[in-house]
C-alpha cells in the first residue's frame, strides 16, 4: 500500500488533534522550567564552590557559628531542607569567616537556611572558613542568594535596606545585581512601611514590588495605622499562611481607608472659622475667609513666625 493511501486510513478528530498538542506544549512548557531551575541551582552550587576554591572543609559545631551581621532572610518553614538533610547529610558546605569581634567563633556569608536546619537536627555543620572583609562578606551573602532567586521581594528589599546603613549604592548594587533604579525603588519602599507590619506579613512569597507598593500607599493614607497594625498582629490574621495574611491586610487597609471628618473650630459664641483635617503624614489647617478674613490673614503672616519660634524652643531644650 502507498503512503499516500496509508495515510488517507488514518482518521484525526481536530479536537483531539488540538488537545493533543496543548499537552504537548504544557509538558515543554513544564520541561522548560525544570531545566531553568536546575540551571540556577547548578549555577548557584558553582558560586559557592568559586568562593571556597582551594580551601578545605572543616566541621564545626553550630553554636559556634553567628548568623551574618545583616539579616536576608525573615522566618520560614525548613522542614523540607531538614527532611533532605536528614536522609541524605549536608551536600553542601556552608561559607564562613573567623568572627571579627567573637574570638573563637564564626559569622555566616551564606548557608543561613542549613545553619538553621542542622541547628535543630542536633548536627555538626560543614563549613569552609574564609578569611572576608564585610564588603566580601555581603556581595558573597548577596550573589548567593541572588542566583538561588529564593528570596521574596520584601526580603530582598530589607536586605537592601539594612546594607544601605553601612555601604555604599555601589557595593549593594554589585551584592545584589540591581541598577540603581531598582534600588532605589527598594529602598523607598521599605522606609515608607513599618518593620512591625512587615514582620506581621512575613516573607509573602509571589508578592511582588507592585502589590507592595499598594500597600505602602494606602498605609501612608489610612486614617487609623495603629489599628491596622494591631489588626495585622492579631490572633485571626496570624493564623493565616505570610501571603494570605498580606491580603487580608491589604483588604483592611481597603476598608478602612475613608477620609476622616475634619474638627471644626468654633469659638465661644459659637462662630466657625476653621477646620482641622489630620492624617499620618499631614496637617491640613483651613480657615473660612468668610467668617474670619482677619484671622486668615494673622495666619498667613505670623506663620513662619510661629515655625521660627518652634525651632528656637527644641533648640533650647536640646542645649538643657
């Protein structure tokens, strides 16, 4: 029989034929993102094996080893690194360096997650000890863990942020691969939330630099922050796994996020001359011009006045 007829025998429904070459794209697609994450995991392992070239690996015991002077990671679950670690041991070796104010002692670069994990094992930890400046020590704890790409943005940014009080742009941004632009968005955006609320979210893992910023903007309008945080301390939102919690904030903050009735100032014959309207970051003063056209203009005159001789008292207070 022909090919050509060979082929005519076989009956394709085009649905099937369809389905058929979705699967087919969903298992490359799948395939694909295995291949990439294995890619950075062999990437990462080859970091570490640069940063440790030519010298041995000790065993030390995990009291004796200090967490790096700048924290990257908040809390979260090991159990899975503990599970691996117990069935298989530690693969591979941590990075320290001889601690620079704890004579006998070490400070981590990076390996924070297996410090842990053993820590709670009972286990001694294999480590490779470094002599390491701090510049060293971060760009090492910071390339690290920025090719692993296991750190949430909220983490990466507090890394950035606890840097930025010791280093220069420059040395953060070699750390962590970042432009400066990128940097900076980090840096503003952690100086504009709470470390309380931050820590009440915890990691938020897939919660990424847009979503923060929304709440970072709608923190700065609530009207009532102190109860925001109070209600992201709470027993009903902890109780929610870190990006849960994340919504269920944000979705407050939503709620709650009307404008406050201004106070209305009165004086003792009852006349309206001013409203007050307060929210965390200002101070809206407005005086009816109507009711009280002089005094509107006592205070725009006598308003610098007023701020001079506020500067002039906490001047005094501070020389006493």
């Amino acid at each position: 029989m022909s090919r050509k007829n060979l082929l005519n025998l076989i009956q394709v429904e085009p649905d099937a034929l369809q389905k058929h070459q979705g699967e087919n794209k969903l298992v490359h697609q799948v395939a694909s993102t295995v291949r990439e994450e294995k890619a950075r995991q062999a990437r990462a392992d080859e970091i570490e094996k640069k940063l440790a070239e030519g010298q041995s690996v000790v065993q030390l015991k995990t009291s004796e080893i200090d967490p790096s002077f700048v924290q990257d990671r908040m809390p979260g679950d090991i159990e899975g690194l503990k599970e691996s670690i117990r069935v298989q041991g530690q693969q591979v070796p941590i990075l320290v360096r001889p601690h620079p104010a704890k004579p006998g002692k070490y400070q981590v670069a990076f390996g924070h997650r297996r410090l842990r994990a053993l820590q709670d094992l009972g286990l001694p930890i294999n480590a490779v000890v470094r002599e390491l400046s701090d510049e060293q020590l971060v760009v090492a704890q910071g390339q690290e863990n920025n090719e692993r790409q296991d750190l949430t943005y909220i983490e990466k940014a507090r890394f950035a942020a606890r840097l930025n009080e010791r280093f220069s742009r420059d040395v953060i941004a070699s750390s962590m691969s970042l432009d400066k632009s990128n940097l900076s968005k980090m840096l503003i955006l952690v100086d504009a939330l709470p470390a309380s609320l931050i820590d009440a979210i915890g990691s938020a893992p897939g919660v990424g630099r847009p979503a923060w910023q929304k709440m970072a903007d709608m923190f700065e309008k609530a009207t009532s922050p102190d109860e925001l945080l109070s209600y992201a301390n709470s027993a009903e939102v902890q109780a929610l796994v870190s990006e849960e919690r994340f919504k269920a904030i944000l979705s407050r903050n939503a709620r709650t996020k009307s404008k406050a009735l201004p106070t209305v100032l009165t004086t003792s014959d009852g006349r309206r001359i001013a409203q007050v309207a307060e929210t965390k970051t200002a101070l809206d003063l407005k005086v009816d011009k109507r009711a009280a056209p002089e005094f509107a203009s006592f205070v725009r005159e006598h308003l610098m006045v007023l701020f001079e001789e506020h500067q002039s008292k906490l001047k005094r207070q501070k020389e006493y």
